[in-house]
C-alpha cells in the first residue's frame, strides 16, 4: 500500500515548502500540493518537518583500536543511527597494514552482512599503499568503494609523505577521492614524550600533545601533495580555527577541498579535559576539542559554505574500556559515540539558535554528503524516483538527552541532560517506518549501498 504524508513542510538544501510525499514501495513517487491517491495510507504530518533521511559519512563500528574494539558494532551502531534520523551511515572498512584492501572490505561485509537497521557503504581506509593495493582499487570501485581514508598520525595506519602522493596520484585514474586525518605525528609524539617524563599523564595533557597548530600543519602538507598530484581532497573531522584557515589559504592558491566537521567541535571545548577522571575521558578524541572560539569559527564556516560536511565520527567506548588509560592518557583509545544525537543537536543548537538555516543544515547533513559520496539523488533529497528515507522531525516538542534512551553500547553520552528542541517521531527508511512515535520498531532492514563518485561543486 503506497503511504501519503500529508501537510508537513519538506526541506531541502534550497528550499523548504509545505508539499505532501508520496511513497511507493521503497521510493518516493510524487512531492508536490495536494497530491491523491486514493488507496494511499494517509499520514498527516501538519506542522511537522520532513528532511532527507540524514547522512553519516563517518563512522567507525566494530572497529579494533588500541587494544580493543569499539563499543559498538554493525547491529547497535546502526540502531543508534536510524534513532537519530540517520538511514545511511559511511563506515570505514580499514585495511590491516599487511592485508589486501580486497580483503579489508570483505571483513566490513561480514561485519555488517544482515546486522545494520540503517543503509550503509564504506569508505577504504588505506594504510599501507603499495603495488598491491594500487592493483586492487579498480576492483574495490567496481564494487561501490569510491572514497579512502588516509591517515596522517597512528602508528599503525599512518602513511609517509610519499605514499600519500601515490594514493592520491591513483584517484586521478577512478576519479575517485581521498579524506585525511590531518595531525603533524612528529609534534603529537615529542609532546606526549615530553609528558611522560615530566609526568603529567593525565587526561588533561591530551589537547596539549596535540595543538591546533598540529592538525594546521598537516593539513597545509596535504594540500600542497593534494596541488602537487592535482586533485581534490577532502579534510574529515576539522576542529580548529587553525586548520581551517589553512584550507582558506590553500583555496586561494586553486585547491579544491572539501571540509567535514562534527558535532562534538561545534558544541564542546577543551575545558571538558580539566574534568577529573573517568570525566574527562569520555571527551578524548583526535582531534582533540578545541576552544570556545574555534567552535564559534567552526558555525560560521558552515553558513558560509566553507564546512560542507557533518559527520560524528563515532568512535565509541565504555567507561571501563577508557579507563585504561587514566594513569596514562595516550593509552587511552581515542573517539566517543555520537551517531545517535547528531540531526538533534544540529537541529537545536543551529536552526533554533540561528547559527545557520533548516536548508543549511540539510545541506550539511542530507544534500552535500550525497553528492559529495556519490549517493546523490537515490540519497540526499526528498524527490520522485529518490530513495523513500525520510525523517519526520515535531519541532513543537522539546526535550533532553540522556544515555537512558540511547541504543549505543557506549555506556554514556558526551551530552548528557543537554537541552532539545524538536523531536525526531518518525524516521522511513526506503519506505519503511522504521521508527516510530520516537521507537524503534523494525530494525536489521539496512541495504548496502554500491556508491557512484563525487559529484559535489564548491
Ligand atoms: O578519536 C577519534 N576520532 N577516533 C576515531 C578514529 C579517527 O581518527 O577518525
Ligand atoms: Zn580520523
Ligand atoms: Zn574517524
């Protein structure tokens, strides 16, 4: 039976306008006034606001770290994320330093195959380039992997000056494209040296091993290899002031970049480190969160179009898997969880709060990262012949949130008791109510999703 939404306001990255949506199966078959269908289930939305199904193009479930594994995996990531108004997710298939790329995606097949209760692609995080690898991208694009990661600092994945050359060299061939983790790793480890000697090795030390001037660094060399083998590139989770004048610099001079930020560096700052404990722990991540004012750069970055990207970068851990490294922070694993609560504190703290529009924040949430990941119009927009994932947002109902509610197998949230505006009430994802009345109520309907190639204009 085709399903009618009716009255509510559908938004898009131009526009937003009071229009019905019709589905059909997994599609949506009509967007426009007063549409009929006689046979339809008639779903009245009326003062209720309808965005594309949101994207999240940077998670990491299931994934080994320091040690360990992340909290979450395929079956609770993605539970978290449909929650969240999220129906596809990008996680990074990450390739063992002696494995085949080849092999690093069949290992996310298997972790995801039948457990993910949103859509979900990947992207290749590379790191070891070699021959091998270079032969195994044309088969890794054919089968929908058109994105990689590359990264710049950790030991056991970061790649040298010259392979990130050949990497980005390689793109040129598939047109495919690179996101780097942009940390100077020289700075990060004579830092933290110097804090083991002196020992000052608690959780307060990690924003000082890794300042803002760091992550500048790195990416002024990335863009300068990015010049050199003439492409464009894409800086994930930027958090400083810094950084993105570094990228202001180096679009002046021609490149072309693309920027994503998260959440946690337009809402928290580095204070959160002064927190005793396992306190502080929950908000280690690398980047590490920076100043008030950088937040404050950040917001501005996206209305004017300079940020095109909103990502998570969820990384989840419980408080026993951070406490390892309470006596010794660069012990502790790095990343917090934050796929659940990304539309609504977007939604909260940058509409309500005038920090950027509803058509912005679909831009940065829906719209680009379907273009940008090759995904653009089956995702990303709420047209005929799209993809039927919508996200049915009550913007009349405030609320609060809090780990009680959450499906993340982290055991809390770095945003807990933090005030909502609006309420996420239903979320379709290829047509199916997924969530309903704020519940889940079908899960494991996830689809991989075989991605095409950038498409996005800046
Ligand atoms: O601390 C973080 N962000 N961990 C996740 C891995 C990464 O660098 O993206
Ligand atoms: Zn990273
Ligand atoms: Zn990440």
């Amino acid at each position: 039976m085709n399903i009618l939404l009716r009255g509510g306001t559908v938004v898009s990255g131009s526009h937003s306008k009071n229009q019905d949506v019709l589905i059909s199966g997994s599609k949506i078959i009509k967007v426009g006034r007063f549409i009929s269908d006689k046979g339809a289930k008639v779903v009245d939305v009326s003062g209720k606001l309808l965005f594309p199904g949101f994207i999240d193009a940077h998670t990491h479930f299931d994934l080994e770290v320091s040690d360990t594994v992340t909290a979450d995996d395929f079956e609770s990531g993605t539970k978290a994320a449909v929650c969240g108004g999220t129906t596809t997710i990008i996680d990074f298939a990450t390739q063992d330093k002696n494995e085949s790329i080849n092999h690093a995606l069949n290992v996310w097949h298997l972790k995801s195959f039948s457990k993910s209760s949103c859509d979900y692609a990947f992207h290749m995080a590379v790191s070891n380039f070699n021959d091998m690898v270079k032969e195994d991208l044309k088969s890794v694009f054919e089968q929908g992997v058109t994105s990689f990661k590359a990264y710049m600092t950790y030991d056991l994945m970061k790649l040298s000056d010259e392979q990130l050359f050949s990497l980005m060299d390689a793109m040129k061939e598939q047109g495919g494209i690179v996101g780097v983790h942009c940390e100077n790793d020289g700075i990060i480890k004579s830092l933290t040296n110097k804090c083991r000697q002196d020992g000052t090795l608690s959780v307060a030390s990690h924003p000082k091993v890794r300042p803002s001037i760091a992550e500048a660094e790195a990416i002024s060399r990335i863009l300068s290899i990015a010049m050199a083998a003439d492409v464009a590139v894409i800086i994930v989770h930027l958090s400083s002031k810094d950084g993105l004048k570094m990228v202001e610099q180096y679009r002046n001079k021609g490149c072309k970049v693309y920027v994503e930020t998260c959440p946690q560096y337009l809402l928290l700052d580095e204070g959160r480190y002064d927190l005793k404990g396992l306190e502080g722990a929950k908000y280690v991540c690398s980047p590490p969160l920076r100043k008030k004012e950088d937040c404050a750069y950040l917001w501005k970055a996206i209305k004017s179009g300079e940020i095109q990207t909103v990502s998570t970068d969820h990384c989840s851990f419980t408080l026993e898997q951070k406490s390892v490294g309470l006596e010794d922070f660069s012990k502790m694993p790095n990343g917090m969880p934050g796929v659940e609560t990304r539309g609504i504190l977007m939604y909260t703290y940058g509409v309500c709060k005038r920090r950027i529009s509803i058509e912005q924040m679909c831009r940065v949430l829906c719209e680009n990262p379907a273009k940008l990941y090759g995904m653009y119009p089956k995702k990303g927009i709420i047209k005929a012949g799209s993809d039927a994932d919508i996200v049915v947002l009550d913007p009349k109902v405030d609320g609060f949130i809090t780990k009680k509610t959450h499906h993340s197998k982290a055991d809390y949230t770095p945003y807990e008791g933090v005030r909502t505006k609006g309420k996420i009430t239903s979320v379709y994802l290829r047509g199916m109510e997924v969530v309903k009345d704020g519940e889940l109520v079908l899960s494991n309907k996830g689809k991989y999703v075989k991605r095409s190639t950038n498409m996005l204009e800046i």
